[in-house]
C-alpha cells in the first residue's frame, strides 16, 4: 500500500464496521471456532475489547450453550429474568447460588418469582457472619431497598444506582412488583471497556457460536437459539453445498433475528449459492491457515488475497459482508485483509497462546506455550470435528486436513487486542484513511494506491542485516 497524507491523529481513525448484514462491530477482529481458541473466556474477552467470538462446536450440544450462556451473562443492561428466592429459601441456598453462579446479590419476593411483589435484597454482606445455613433469608435480608420505577431509561436507573452506591437496583412497577434487575458491576465495565460489542436492546455482549449441517446440528442449533446467541458460523472446509444451504434457508426461516455466515468460500460462483440461500455474511478463506493442509493434501483451494478479493467485490453487489479467514500472522496481514474488501479478520493462531485461550501451559526450550491444532487434524478429528469436512460417523478412514502443534505465550488478550487494534488505525492513518468504510470506497475508486513488491523489495521491507533481534510478542518484529 502506498502512503497517503495524513492531516489527523491515530485516535480519529474508525474502525467500525459490518461483522454481517445486521450488526456491526468497533473493531474487525473475529476468533475462529477453534477447540483450541475460541470458548467462552476468550469470547468474553473478544467483545469486550469491540471484537466478537465464536464458540466451536467440538464439544456437546449442552457444553456449547453453557459457555453461550456464560457470555451473554457476563454482562448486561436490564436483567430481565434476574435470579430470585422465595420466602422459604434459607442461607445455604443464597451460599451454593454464590458458589456456583458467583453473584450473592439476589430480590427475595413473595412467590419466589419475577412478576412478584419485591421483599427485601440478599448478598454477602448479610450473611457473612451468619453461623446457621437453615436459617431463613427473611431474617437476614435488606427491607429498606432503593428502586427504580418501572420505565425508566437504562441511563435513569445507572444514575440512581450511583448516588445510592448500591449494587444492584431492583426495578419494579406500581404495585411494587419486581420487573427487572440492573447491577453495578455492569456499569463498570461499561466504563471500563467503552468499545465493547454489545446487543443494542439488551446491553448484553454479542457471542457468536459455530455449528455444522448435520440433522443433529439443529438441536443443537435450537439449544443456541435458546441462549439468544447473536450469530452462527456454518462451519465448514467447503461451503459451497446443498447441505449447508438447507440449514442456511432453516435457521432464516425458523430464527430470522439471528444473523448466518456462510462459508467457507474462495469464488463469487461459491458465495452466490450461500448469498441466494440466505447467508447474512461470507467466510473466506481454503487451506490458508497456518495448522491447515488441505491444499496441501487435496490440491484444492486459492490464495488468501485474490480469493478476499473477488469473493468480497462479488458480495458487494448484494450489500453482504465478508470476513477473511486465515493467514492472518502479523498485525500487517489484517490490514492488507482489509484492503482487500473484507469487513473483518477471522483469526485463530493469533490468539491461541492467549491468557484466555482454553489449554494448559507447558514449557518446550524454555518458552511457555499452549497448545494449537487445526480443527482437521487427527485430534479434533476424534473429539468429534470431522463432520466440518462432510465425514460421516460411518467412515472408517479419516483423511486429516490439518496438523497440531503450539504456539508462544502471548500474554492477555486485554493487552494483544487494544496493540492490534492501534496496528491498524496507524496503518489506515498512514494510508491517508479515517475508517474502513473510507478505505474500502478508496480502494474500489482507485484513491488507495498499491504497488507489487519484487523478492528484493520484500526482503528490505523486514527487519535485516542485524542479529538477535528482540520480539514483541504480538505478532510482529
């Protein structure tokens, strides 16, 4: 990409843009549905920063809806079906609910129920010296609550929450009934994490899931559904069939508020098939990605570059956006993805070795890594991941279209993502850009320039002529 002026500051750049035909995200970065990447910590740690998660599939139907679940809990605007305890419940219920859900501050109500007359608060405060478990939550509980009335704004309700410096905020209607429920760790980390991707309704963080297009697949889509999971990737090597067209067409006709991304695609004659099934978003990318063989072993794919390229001016036409999967291995990569037409950066070893990736630590030469395999390897494969590569449980012979392996520690996801997320808005800024919705436009008229670099250029333009060189860790020099 060749420079262009700049005449403002890295913090005016946006990058805001279209994940899919319905919702839009602060920062393009996307976490592959990965066993070895992508489960509910690091989701939560995705939104949180303006990027997005999706939970893989390679685990049971009831697994993959509890770490749903856990994302979308973690935080939210109006708790419209706030846990609660009747009259009978005792202290040990209030201790096993803070054990095993990790929150104390619960309404007691008449019935036990939302839609009840509001009691009294339970939390730790109240029962932290409290000797007796059988003894009755009426005895411990707080009477004398502050409340908001029923429609208040979410901004009306988090003020009062301030001046009364309490921790949760019962929201009841004009006969004292309880309605909602708002707490105060939800506004701090809204004040903390101001770019997080939230659902413009319920505040809560969006969460993406991935499931396959087997008949199973839509139980387990179903049990997604349930758990109001934003949006679901058709997981597949090769998109382009009528097995995932038809759960494309079932998921739009049964569960039209959740938005679809097609894929895996390389050509616009692919993404035509998924786009006229119904497809909110394309997935782009075949055999690219670092722990994948299949052009290797299959002779069949396209390079990264062209294949963003002509799938996403192809899906421009019918206003769908397209996500670049794989081949993402520096902060540089993400933004030639962008230049390319794509809207977003799915990525999957970049954030393995991440605090938040799921696995356990290990040291090799001194260096603490985790591990990472690609979902065709033998061990995804026999946890149950060959059905992405239309297997059925019937084959007996496996053919493995990725490898496993490990990668460095790269420390929190906190820190990688907010340092990716300024490669870019410095390297738009150096392109003489303000947002990507600016670049894409730039590109397509011809204001962003780009030039073929010879092997010569190539290798002048890393870093050379100097020894034991200090990494960054965060994917670059």
């Amino acid at each position: 990409l060749l420079p262009g002026h700049i005449y403002f500051s890295p913090a005016d750049v946006s990058t805001t843009t279209r994940l899919s035909r319905n919702i839009r995200i602060k920062c393009p970065f996307v976490s592959s549905p990965m066993d070895t990447v992508s489960e509910a910590q690091l989701a939560i740690a995705m939104a949180l920063q303006g990027g997005i998660g999706m939970i893989h599939y390679n685990c049971s139907i009831e697994e993959q809806a509890d770490m749903v679940r856990k994302v979308k809990t973690y935080k939210n605007g109006f708790i419209n079906h706030p846990l609660t305890l009747g009259v009978t419940a005792t202290v040990k219920d209030v201790r096993q609910i803070k054990q095993t859900r990790g929150f104390s501050g619960i309404p007691i109500t008449e019935s036990g129920k939302i839609g009840s007359k509001i009691l009294g608060m339970v939390c730790t405060r109240d029962i932290d010296f409290v000797g007796d478990d059988d003894l009755c939550v009426t005895e411990v509980m707080t009477r004398d609550l502050i409340v908001a009335k029923e429609g208040c704004t979410l901004s009306q309700a988090n003020e009062l929450m301030k001046s009364s410096k309490k921790g949760k905020l019962p929201i009841v209607n004009a006969s004292g009934h309880l309605v909602a429920l708002i707490s105060r760790t939800d506004l701090v980390k809204n004040r903390d994490f101001p770019n997080c991707s939230v659902d413009k309704t319920s505040k809560q963080l969006l969460c993406g899931a991935s499931i396959g297009t087997r008949e199973s697949d839509l139980d387990r889509m179903k049990a997604l559904a349930a758990e109001n999971v934003d949006i679901v990737v058709i997981d597949s090597a090769q998109g382009d069939s009528t097995f995932q067209a038809d759960m494309i067409r079932h998921i739009k006709a049964n569960y039209p508020q959740i938005d679809v991304v097609g894929g895996n695609v390389v050509t616009a004659r692919q993404a035509a098939h998924l786009i006229e099934a119904g497809a909110d978003a394309l997935r782009v990318g075949m055999g690219v990605g670092s722990i994948c063989t299949t052009q290797e072993v299959m002779a069949c794919g396209r390079p990264q570059a062209v294949s963003v390229y002509q799938v996403s001016r192809f899906a421009r036409q019918f206003d769908i956006p397209c996500i670049a999967d794989g081949g993402i291995r520096s902060p540089g990569h993400i933004m030639k993805a962008i230049s390319m037409g794509a809207s977003a950066v799915m990525m999957g070893s970049m954030l393995a070795g991440t605090h938040e990736a799921p696995g356990d630590w290990f040291y090799r030469d001194g260096i603490r890594m985790k591990k990472y395999r690609g979902m065709g390897s033998k061990e995804a494969m026999e946890k149950g991941s060959s059905t992405r590569y239309l297997m059925s449980s019937k084959d007996t012979i496996r053919v493995e279209q990725g490898v496993a392996g490990a990668v460095a520690d790269k420390g929190s996801l906190h820190n990688f993502l907010p340092h990716l997320h300024m490669c870019l808005r410095q390297a738009l800024q150096d392109v003489g850009i303000k947002s990507v919705a600016e670049h894409h436009i730039g590109v397509e008229n011809g204001a962003v320039k780009f030039e073929k670099r010879t092997p010569a250029a190539q290798t002048e333009g890393r870093v050379h002529t100097v020894q034991h060189v200090q990494s960054t860790g965060f994917g670059g020099p």
